[in-house]
C-alpha cells in the first residue's frame, strides 16, 4: 500500500485507484444491464440513460463537497472519476440535509430499478447482492479510513489523526 503522506491518509489518487473501483462498481452494472437485456433493449437503453444522468446529479450532490474537487485544478484527480473535467462549482465544508436525502434516493434508484429483472435469475440475484455488499465493505475497509473529506458520515479516520492532519497541511476543516 502507497503512502501518501505521515498519516497513510490518501491526499490524492492515481489512475490505478480509478481502476480498482470501476472494476468493483462495474460487476453489479453489467449484471443489471445483462438482465434487462434480457427482456428488452429499449428498457436497457431508458436504464443506461438514467444511469448516466443520475450519476451526473450524484456527481453535484456527493463530489462537489470532496476537498480533491476542491482543489485547484481543473481536472479531478478522484479514485472514481479519474482526470474528469470539473463541471460545477465546489461546495467546502460538509452535505447539508438536502444533499444526504438527494444521495440516498438517487443511489436507491440506481441499486433498485434493475431488481425485477435481476430477480429472475436467483444465480444473478445472489452475485447482484454479495458484489453490491463487497462494493461497500472494500470501500468502508480500505478507503474511509484513509479518506481525507472529514465531514463525509462513513470516514472513519480518527479524530486525532484528522486534527493533526489538517493542522500539518493546512487545509481547512
């Protein structure tokens, strides 16, 4: 595992971090398309396109906040959306009430819109579910408690290390 500073905090991602996480993320993806496939191409087409702009909008509530999109730079540096070009305006500081019930209704459409398709195949079913529960367990694990955006509610760097952080790098809270 790469250091990237004194607190094994990941203060910036490379490509090979943006790899990994696809590669996680794209298990579930495929096998909802694969079953709505199954049934029809103009239902797999409608998912892709709400797939896309749902992740746009999760995309404005869940990164904007992120202090790698905060940064100065114009393309994000990010463990899932590797050299992409910055489309709105950075947010500092933590997810207000809107942005946390946002989050949770576009991921729950995202999760649970292939379900009837996938719950034709029980084999589909049972992979859909155990690399949707190895998705988060990996990313709770190996990333929130390296992750350097405090105010997200699953980091789990402790409270001394965060302080000491921010106060050796001087960035604000």
């Amino acid at each position: 595992m790469e250091k990237y500073n004194n607190f094994n905090l990941k203060s910036k991602h490379n490509l090979g971090d943006c790899i990994y996480w696809a590669m996680m993320a794209l298990i579930p993806f495929i096998i909802a398309c694969v079953s709505i496939a199954k049934s029809s191409f103009l239902l797999l087409g409608i998912y892709l396109v709400a797939f896309v702009a749902l992740q746009i909008l999760i995309f404005r509530f869940l990164c904007t906040h992120c202090p790698h999109y905060c940064k100065d730079s114009k393309q994000l540096p990010c463990l899932s959306l590797w050299n992409f070009k910055k489309i709105f305006k950075p947010r500092h500081g933590p997810w207000s009430l809107t942005d946390k019930i946002v989050l949770l209704v576009l991921i729950s459409i995202i999760c649970a819109f292939p379900i009837y398709w996938i719950f034709q195949s029980k084999l589909l079913l049972a992979i859909y579910i155990l690399s949707g529960i190895n998705f988060v367990v990996t990313l709770k694990k190996y990333e929130c408690p390296r992750c350097i955006y405090f105010h997200c509610p699953n980091n789990s760097v402790p409270e001394e290390i965060r302080k000491y952080f921010l106060n050796k790098e001087n960035i604000e809270p």
